[in-house]
C-alpha cells in the first residue's frame, strides 16, 4: 500500500471528517474514538474541531494549534473499516487473543509474513476482508481438530 495523501479535510460535526485523497476519492470518516482518547479531548468543542486543517504534505490532518493531529494511514485504514471493506483492528486483536496467538503464530497460521501481522496488529495497514475470512476459517477449523 502506498503512503495516502490527503488533499482537503472539512470538519463535520460531531465528529467527522470529509477528505479528499490524492487519488481524487472521497472518505467520510467518524474519528469518535479519537474524541474519547487522552490527548485529543480538545476535539469534542466544535469551535475547535473545525479548525481541521491537512498537514504541509498531506501525512494527515492537524488542529489550529498543531498539538492535535491523526495521520493519513491511520484515517485511510478506519475509513475502509467503517465502509466494510477492512477488518476492524480490533477484531482482528481480539481474535489473536482469544486464540492465544502470538505474532509469530498468528502470521503461520493465516500463511502471511510476521512483518504484516505487525502492521495489522498495529493500525499501520487496512486488513483486507480476506484475512478476516482466513481467522473465520482457522478459528473453525481449529475448533473442529479441538472437538
């Protein structure tokens, strides 16, 4: 996946965002999780929240101070997730989790590269659905040899 450039962003409230990638796509993004995290309470005051500008080279978004910001991957990946066409992070750790799998097990079991697991586990990279259909099928199976 190429580094996503973010061409404009407009703040919609409460807690969305309209960007205008470099590809000339559009996302409309719900960036609610931010507003709940340490460190970006700022973003709930809607005065604030409007104040959303891109970064000099399009890496992501920024608020009026600078202190604030979210990066284009991270934007890109939750705006797939929130359209259905990723697999959400969080599912995804959480299926590692109730596996017992490491990173190291989790990559030989979906027959990928442990660098990817990284990238998943982290955010860094949007899941494409058929690694959800894989830990579907694993889980299943895995069950079914338990049984």
């Amino acid at each position: 996946m190429n580094q996503q450039i973010i061409k404009s962003a407009k703040a919609q409230a409460p807690s969305h965002l309209s960007i205008i990638w470099s590809s000339g796509k559009h996302t409309r993004v719900d960036i609610y999780e931010y507003l709940t995290s340490p460190g970006y309470e700022r973003l709930k005051e809607s005065k604030f929240f409007e104040t959303v500008v891109v970064e000099e080279w399009g890496h992501g978004v920024e608020w009026s101070d600078g202190e604030i910001g979210i990066d284009a991957d991270a934007l890109y990946r939750i705006g797939k997730e929130q359209t259905g066409l990723a697999f959400p992070v969080t599912e995804f750790n959480t299926w590692m989790e109730r596996n017992s799998l490491s990173l190291s097990t989790a990559a030989k079991a979906l027959g990928i590269t442990r660098r990817t697991i990284v990238y998943y586990h982290g955010g860094h990279k949007p899941i494409p659905i058929y690694i959800k259909l894989a830990c579907i099928g694993w889980e299943t199976l895995h069950m079914q040899h338990a049984a």
